[in-house]
C-alpha cells in the first residue's frame, strides 16, 4: 500500500508526508474516522514512507529492502495489533497467532471493516478484543533493537476494542516510548479509548471521501460505466466499503433488507406468530452480525425520515431500499422517529450486554407496533 493507492485524501497525504520529509514524526498518532474512508491504508503507507530508504517527494519508492518488505506487509520492525478472537481449540490468543491469515486479508482487501476481519476469523458468535496479554506481545517486541536500524512502527487497528488492563499497559508505553518508536492508532470510535490515552497522542481526524474521487476509480479500476459509477459514488456517501458492497450488493445487505421490509410489515399487520419467528431468525445470527443489523436499521429509519423531505441529494439508498421507501417512509414521522431510533439504541447496547437475543428483538418487534401507528 502506497500514498497513491489511498483513495482521495490527498491534505491528508502531504500532511503526513511534509511530516516525515522535516523529521517531525510523532510518537503517537490517532488516525480516526468513519468506516471506508482509508484509515489503515493511510496508516500502511505512512510507515512505508517512514521506513522506505530512498523515498520520493510524494510516495516510497518501492524497490529498496524496506519496501520489498512491505509488500508483503513482513517488515520485522513494524508490528500489526488488532481485535481477535480467543480460540482455545487452535491455542489462539494473541494477534501473531493470526497474522498468517491478517497480511494476505489486508493486501487484498485494503479497505475493511470488522465485519470482513471476524468472516475471516470465522468468529461465528464470538465478539472480538485486543486481549491483555497483547500488551506483553507488544512490550516485547518493542524491547527488541530496530533489526534495519530505522523507526520501530505499531499499527494498532481499532484500539477502541482494547482490554482495560492493555489499554493501561499500552497508556506507560505512550508516556514513555522507547527511543523511534512510532505507534500508529486507527480507530472508528475514539470516543471509547482512554482518554488518558487521547491526550498522549496527536489526532488526525479523516474525512469521508469526496465522491470525485470514488467515482474515478470505480470507472479506472473496476469498470464500471460512468452513468452507474456517479450513482454508486453518491450512495456510498463518502464510504469506499459501501461503494465495493453496492457493486457486489454481498449476501449480508440483502438478508438485512428481507429482515428489516419483514419486520415492518409484520409489525403493521401484528402478525404475533410470525413475529416470534423473525426474533428466533434474528436471534440465529452472531452477536457482531446482530449489531450490524441494528445499524442498518437505524440507518433504514434515518433513510427514509429524510425520503419525506422530497430531496435526492440527502437520501443513500439502493433502488431496492428506495422502492420499499416509496411505500414505507410516510410511516416514519416526526412523531415516531425519535422513538424508533431510541429503541434501536437501547436494543443495541442489550446485545453488547448478551441478553438473550430472541427477548430483545420481539420485544423490539412489539415495540415496533405501537410505534408505526403514531
């Protein structure tokens, strides 16, 4: 992954690289934003850049020992930290366990979420943490001399899933870092990482992606036709993921939309039986695919509140979700809106708190009949 690999983002770019070329590189940097706007490939690149030993004015050069390296993500002085998933059958508790399976999924698939990394993981029902021993994995490799002689880089991915006791592990590393020693932070909620972790790193706040941009490399890259790229870009809204799902339009969004048009229609109808059984459906899945759900619910209300308003440029939907809203947004009001989305939420925080799911989506789905009559 290289600067010119990083979709859009160019402020950001020379940001970075006017850093490394006036040698103030800092210690500790948090990159954070929203879901699909090239955090962690601006993150692989800048310790490319960093590492790279005849770099450019723009980019690395991509044909020194250091860059060969990176392009199979196997350079021994940077280290990778994300959330896993224990697994005592394989004896996996730690992110080098996994990393045979991280670099091939982050060469191929630059920009993904934590939905991609737990399929990959086959998390199944499990939700996924930086586990407190990581913080010994990383004090000791940190210990170890630069084998290159050149900055020491960790890239922590989603330091927000972090363990109390890592989080304050990693908290003395950030207050008293080893000499060139890099740590690079890509969250997507800065807001739940310690704040006494917050005020030891310098914030670089990425903004979504400008719809030129995706545009241009949907038609360069994946061929997509003019007409339908425009399109795509703006539905994306500023997110690449989604611009990548609504080509492909993956299995998952699908089932999302059959499960959420479902609910709303047999909520309306009262449909008690059948209720119970889209719960039990819901209920089925994984944890993390449940919260997904739950996001895209909201996302669904939010959709088609603002669908009333009668202003395109506002809305992101697909055809399917906009033929659905033809029907269903005038249902979605100023009366019942905030009510709605509040039961979304408080059905969310249930499932990161493992109540039975099954109780808290028909209880949602009852809900969901007083609501819809407002």
């Amino acid at each position: 992954m290289f600067f010119r690999d990083v979709i859009g983002q160019e402020e950001i770019k020379q940001r970075l690289i006017q850093e490394v070329n006036e040698g103030r590189i800092p210690h500790a940097q948090l990159i954070c934003g929203p879901e699909g706007v090239g955090k962690m490939p601006l993150a692989i690149a800048y310790a490319r850049y960093i590492s790279c030993t005849n770099r450019g004015k723009t980019d690395a050069c991509g044909t020194c020992p250091s860059c060969v390296k990176f392009n199979k993500l196997v350079h021994p002085d940077v280290h990778f930290v994300f959330p896993i998933v224990k697994s005592a059958k394989g004896k996996k508790e730690v992110c080098d366990d996994y990393i045979a399976d991280w670099r091939p999924f982050v060469i191929n698939h630059p920009y993904f979420n934590l939905n991609h990394w737990l399929g990959e993981m086959d998390a199944e029902n499990s939700q996924a943490l930086i586990y407190a021993k990581e913080s010994d994995e990383i004090l000791k490799k940190l210990s170890l001399k630069s084998s290159e002689g050149g900055f020491k880089i960790t890239i922590v991915w989603l330091p927000e899933k972090m363990h109390p006791v890592c989080a304050n592990k990693l908290l003395k590393l950030l207050e008293e870092p080893p000499e060139k020693t890099v740590f690079l932070l890509v969250s997507e909620a800065p807001d739940m990482i310690l704040p006494t972790i917050l005020s030891r790193t310098q914030r670089m706040n990425v903004r979504k992606i400008d719809e030129a941009s995706i545009d241009r490399v949907l038609q360069t890259k994946y061929n997509i036709l003019p007409a339908d790229s425009i399109s795509i870009a703006h539905l994306a809204n500023g997110n690449f993921i989604k611009a990548l799902e609504t080509i492909h339009l993956n299995e998952e969004n699908q089932l999302f939309f059959d499960l959420f048009v479902s609910l709303m229609r047999l909520s309306y109808q009262r449909k008690l039986r059948e209720m119970k059984m889209w719960s039990e459906q819901v209920a089925g899945m994984g944890r993390e695919r449940q919260k997904n759900f739950l996001e895209y619910c909201q996302r669904m209300i939010r959709e088609n509140f603002i669908f009333n308003l009668h202003q395109r440029d506002l809305t992101y939907m697909t055809i399917n979700e906009q033929n659905f809203a033809t029907r269903f947004a005038p249902f979605v009001n100023e009366r019942n809106v905030i009510g709605i989305m509040d039961e979304l939420s408080e059905a969310q925080l249930h499932i990161e708190q493992n109540v039975n799911a099954k109780m808290v989506f028909f209880d949602f789905s009852l809900k969901m009949i007083v609501l819809l009559k407002q």
